[in-house]
C-alpha cells in the first residue's frame, strides 16, 4: 500500500505577547528571516478579532508563525499555557556552522533567559535554546553516519516500539 506522505511543514503557528521582541529574537538573533506579517480582522469562536501574524521563513519554505491580538482579551483567551520541559520542542536540522553562528549569536545578545545549552545525542548534536515566548528551539546536526543509522533505525522501529511497550526498556542507541 503506498502512501503519499505531506510534502514538508507548512509552519508551525505560536502566540506571541511582544512581535517586536519575537522578531528580534527569531530574525536578530536567531537568523529566520520575517517573510511575512499579516493583518487580519476576523471571526474566531464567534466573535471579530484583530490580530497580527507574523511568519518567519526557513530554508525549504516552511515557517515559525505567531500570532498576536490586539484585544488584550483576546490574547489572554487565544493564549497557550505552555506545561514548560525540555521534551516539547521543536526541532531543526542544521550544519554545524549554523549551529555555532545561532550559539554566539544567542551569547552575543545576552539572551539571559534563552538557556542555550548543547547536547550530544549520538545520533546528533543538539542546540537548544528558549524563545522569548517559553518555546524551546533545538538546532541538531546529524552524525555523520546519518544515512547508516537512519536505516539501521527504519528497519527495527517496529520491533523496536513492539519491545518497549512490552515491558523492556532498554536502551537501544549505541552511537552514545
């Protein structure tokens, strides 16, 4: 059975208490062009709200989008509490120059409540830092044996899963 999976993400929308202070952030800092800024009037859950929605653009077209009100209480309506731990978060694949240039860029702007922070997963190296909306950010190169351990990964992701949830629960990353 084939299956036709989605081309590439479209974006991924957030909202924001402060565009200016997220688009420093995201365009100053972190490097995504803004690539658009929509204004809008419309209605959402039955009533018609102004809002701005500012996208930021990534290499293969997709975005970071986020909204903001211009209703205080449509904000703190649309608003989304954030349950805050390091495992939601959203992930991009860069090269190891992007990944330093966002570090000292994130250092150079004394980004105190960013937390950047760089991990090694085995399999890759990450780079997490925290926007200024509490959304954590992860910046990971692949291993350089990327194309062998995705393979040896797709072909017992299955088993894999089949054997955690049975109960084992060990680990199977041996490029720790």
């Amino acid at each position: 059975m084939s299956q036709t999976l989605p081309l590439r993400l479209h974006h991924h929308a957030w909202i924001t208490d402060d565009q200016e202070a997220n688009r420093h952030f995201y365009e100053d800092v972190i490097g995504l062009p803004l690539v658009a800024t929509w204004t809008e009037r419309e209605v959402l859950s039955g009533a018609e709200r102004a809002y701005s929605h500012a996208l930021y653009g990534m290499a293969d077209g997709s975005a970071l989008a986020f909204f903001q009100f211009a209703d205080p209480k449509d904000q703190e309506e649309f608003k989304t509490d954030l349950n805050v731990t390091p495992l939601r978060h959203i992930a991009f694949k860069v090269e190891t120059e992007t990944q330093e240039a966002i570090l000292k860029r994130v250092s150079s702007a004394d980004c105190t409540d960013a937390n950047a922070h760089v991990l090694d997963h085995g399999f890759c190296v990450s780079l997490y830092v925290t926007d200024p909306n509490g959304l954590i950010l992860e910046f990971a190169v692949d291993h350089p044996d990327v194309e062998k351990i995705d393979a040896e990964r797709r072909a017992t992701a299955h088993a894999d899963l089949a054997r955690w949830l049975a109960g084992d629960h060990t680990s199977n990353n041996d490029w720790r």
